[in-house]
C-alpha cells in the first residue's frame, strides 16, 4: 500500500454552526452554544469599497460577506486580502518590465 495517499478531512474538535442573527441558514465559525461569538454578537453589513465582490451574500436583514464578519475592519490598511474584484498593483520600471518586491528590497539594503 505504498501508493495510495489518503485524503482526509481533519477537524480538531471545531465545528461550525449555523447563524441565526444576521444569516440564518449559513454555516458560521463565529456561532457557539450560546449565540454569535463576534463583536457586538453580529455579523456587519459591507461597505462601498466591497461593492463587486463575489463573496456578498444577500440576506433579508442585508448584505454581509461571505468570509469575513467585519468588512470594514479589512479595508483599513489598504485593500482587503478577500476582494475577488480588486487586481493587486503590479509596478514596473522605466523600461516596462515588472519589479520584483523581494529583488528590489534586498538591492536596497545592498545600497545598489
């Protein structure tokens, strides 16, 4: 059996639950036996700069993201890591060709 690779779902002890504020229905990391665990016991709705996002979920109480409970917490230092409809900045130098961030920040501590 030296061949085979067994695939396995491995949980350690957490299970989700499903939400019953904001989106009931969903499966939920932040719900525990005693309701929602998260800031102010509730999921927050998104805001401008998630508009065109594909992880918007509509619900009747509104619109929430799907991966993270407090949008507007992601967008605070800069762009949100979850944004599926934001390209991230690709700079270039005179030549056109594309800067790579590591290469570019050891040739700077090498004073080069």
């Amino acid at each position: 059996m030296a061949g085979f690779i067994f695939a396995a779902k491995i949980t350690y002890g957490v299970r989700n639950m499903q939400c019953t504020t904001n989106r009931p229905g969903d499966e939920c990391k932040f719900m525990g036996k005693k309701g929602c665990t998260f800031l102010g016991g509730a999921c927050f709705q998104i805001v401008e700069k998630c508009e065109g996002c594909n992880k918007i979920v509509e619900t009747a109480a509104g619109r929430f993201c799907a991966v993270f409970p407090h949008p507007e917490m992601k967008w605070k230092r800069g762009v949100c890591n979850f944004a599926s409809h934001v390209k991230p900045e690709i700079r270039q130098d005179a030549s056109g060709k594309a800067i790579n961030p590591l290469k570019a920040a050891k040739r700077a501590s090498r004073g080069r």
